[in-house]
C-alpha cells in the first residue's frame, strides 16, 4: 500500500519537553508510589475538571468496576449491558456475581430502562450501565428503577471522560462512576483509571481497597486488592490534562466532517447528536445496513483495511456472545436483539486528535464508494 496507515486510534501523548522536569522532580523526590505528590495533584486536578468532588487514582479501568462492586458490598445478580468492552461483564465475574444481560436502545446504544425492570428478580442487587461511545444513559429512568427496588447504580463511564448534560457532568450519576485512561482512550495515562464516589467516607474505603485494605500501617480492613497508580504515570496525566481540550476539539471537527458527509449515504446510519450534551467524540460509529448499503459491514470493513484505514468493529461480537457467558439465561440473541443486530452492524472509523483533512477525506471516499476508490 503506497498510502500511509490510517489507525482507527492514536494516543494523546505529552511532549518530551514538558514531561522531562517531572521526571526529574520523581528522581529527586525518591517516592515513586503510594499516593505520592503528583498522584496527589492528579487527583484534585482531574476533580476540577471534570467537576466532581471524590475521586480516586487507579492503574487500570478494570479495577475500579471491580473494586466499586467491593465498596458497595454487591452481591447476586447485576443487570449490565452486552453492548461493550469485555470488562464491565468481567468485573462482575471477577466478584463471583451473576451478571444479567439485558438489551440496549437502538437511539443510543445503551441499556433499555423499560427492559431493565422486566430483568429484575429478588437476587437482584446492582444495575451497570454503560454510556457507551459517550453517549449519555437515560439516567433519570435508570435511578428511578433503581430507587424503587433499592438497587445500587454504578456507571461504567470509561468513554465518558468529561461528558456533559446542559452542562453538567454526568459523573455523578447513581452511587459510584468508574472511567479508564486507557492509551485508546480520549484522555490516557498509558494505562490508569479512576473510581468516582459522592462522599469522603466512601472514598476513604476505596483508597483502602485499591492498597490491598490497608487502613494505616498495621491494620488491614478488607481484601483489598493492589492498583495503586504510580507517580510517574500520574504526571504523565497531568501533562496530557493540559491538552486535552484541545484534543477534544480536533475530534469533534473530525466527527462533524464525518457526520456532515455521511448523513445522505443510503444503508449508513449513525447516532443522533444531543443538543443537551457537551460529547467528547471518544469514537464514531457507523452502523451498515447490508440490504440498503449493498454490501456487508464486513464487506467494507475488509475493503477498508485493503486500503491501509483501519476501522474498528467495536463492539463486536456481543460480551453474551463469548464461551464463558453464553449460557447464561439472558445471553440469548432472541433476549438481546437490539444488541445483536447493532453487532453486527457496526464499525467505529478512524477517530483521533491526530486525523488530517486528508486522512479524513481517505475515510469518507471508502465509505461513500463501498470501498471502491
Ligand atoms: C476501556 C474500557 C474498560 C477497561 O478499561 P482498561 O483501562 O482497559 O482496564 C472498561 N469498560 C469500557 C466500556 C471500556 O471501554
């Protein structure tokens, strides 16, 4: 392929330049983790500007989800979505729960409300909805179900870093909001992650469990786990934080070219943008309807990579779909059509701040010529 790559993500990363001194404040400092000084000042940084008031550091965003089931001392069965990365459903596995899928609503892609409450059974203890892609989950509805049964809530946002609704963050929704800054991820620190609470004392439970529930030197009070995050992944985070608006910009002008091109295409479909919500443009899917496009979103996915633009069936094939969770009663597809057919139909497009015009142009003309350019 004489053209060059064009990946589907590419990581925010800070300039050498500005990321040296921190590194040789770390050396100097001798403290390398444990909630040392730059963990410290990622933490009250991330809090401000994403506007909540309890958050907690952590090395991953699979540990969060896990240990925010710890915190809430979860048990039985947790209702959660098919339609997303692997490891929301792990982490309820990984806590020796039941998790109960349940279908997703075609406008967004997340968790149906309605048949949220048809899934609720006496064992039923914990709902964990996804805002996938960044879009926002019916909250409300969400909470009030959760509120009449007396469930708890807790919100995988791992693509919701800095999501808005009338410009209020969505991270303080239910009980706990986990995110991931994962490499892939709008905002990354390599790989890091955070557990979001309402409540000091909640937080100071957490900060115990992810130090294996060390609550001063001598005492342990839970099993805590260890997912501390280290200082110098935490300054790399504060460096990336100063650019992070502005790698959000660049992806909505990559998102408003792709939406403006693509919304005459007969047989693609995409999400309807929100006036409400202030996106972060964490990815673009678009859905192939084979029947009206012509050919398979297999098809064209394949068609695409023979063109060196590499896109993303993300999220393909379904988490009810893999050996370890089909045979849960609430795998079937007849249980989760939405789910499957949006599976099958979809691919994310190439979606980072690094995108030029002419990267993008590269994109459109595969996907407006079913890959025939
Ligand atoms: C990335 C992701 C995670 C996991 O985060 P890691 O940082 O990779 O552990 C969890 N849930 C969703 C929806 C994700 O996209």
């Amino acid at each position: 392929m004489a053209n060059k790559q064009i990946t589907v993500t590419s990581p925010l990363l800070p300039s050498l330049e500005e990321f040296t001194p921190y590194l040789k404040d770390i050396w100097d400092r001798k403290w390398l983790t444990n909630n040392g000084h730059y963990h410290q000042e990622l933490e009250r940084a991330l809090a401000e500007y994403l506007g909540v008031e309890y958050i907690s550091l952590f090395t991953n965003g699979t540990l969060p989800l896990i240990t925010a089931l710890q915190a809430m001392r979860i048990t039985g069965e947790v209702i959660t979505t098919p339609y997303s990365f692997v490891a929301t459903t792990h982490s309820i596995w990984w806590n020796g729960l039941t998790p109960v899928f349940v279908d997703v609503d075609p406008a967004t892609g997340n968790l149906d409300p309605q048949k949220i409450e048809e899934a609720i059974t006496p064992k039923t203890t914990a709902i964990m909805p996804v805002h996938v892609y960044g879009n926002p989950c019916d909250i409300e509805a969400i909470q009030e179900i959760a509120d009449r049964y007396g469930l708890a809530v807790i919100y995988d946002a791992a693509h919701a870093f800095n999501v808005k609704v009338n410009g209020r963050t969505i991270l303080d929704a239910g009980d706990m909001n986990t995110l991931s800054f994962h490499a892939t991820k709008t905002y990354n620190t390599v790989e890091g992650g955070a557990l979001i609470c309402h409540d000091a004392r909640t937080k100071k439970r957490i900060d115990y469990l992810k130090n294996f529930g060390f609550a001063g030197e001598t005492t342990v009070v839970a099993p805590g786990i260890n997912s501390k995050m280290d200082e110098i992944r935490s300054a790399y985070g504060l460096c990336n934080l100063k650019h992070i608006d502005n790698a959000i910009a660049a992806r909505k002008k990559v998102a408003q070219k792709y939406r403006a091109a693509l919304s005459n295409v007969p047989g693609i479909s995409m999400f309807k943008e929100r006036d409400d919500v202030t996106y972060n443009y964490s990815y673009f899917p678009i859905f192939v309807d084979e029947k009206e496009y012509g050919i398979s979103r297999d098809a064209l996915y394949e068609k695409m990579k023979e063109h060196n633009v590499l896109g993303r069936r993300y999220f393909y094939p379904l988490i009810s779909s893999f050996a370890i969770y089909r045979g849960l009663p609430s795998a079937t597809k007849e249980n989760l059509p939405v789910a499957t057919r949006m599976a099958d139909e979809v691919i994310c497009l190439p979606m980072h701040a690094g995108l030029t015009d002419e990267d993008v142009n590269r994109v459109l003309e595969l996907v407006c010529n079913k890959g025939n350019v």
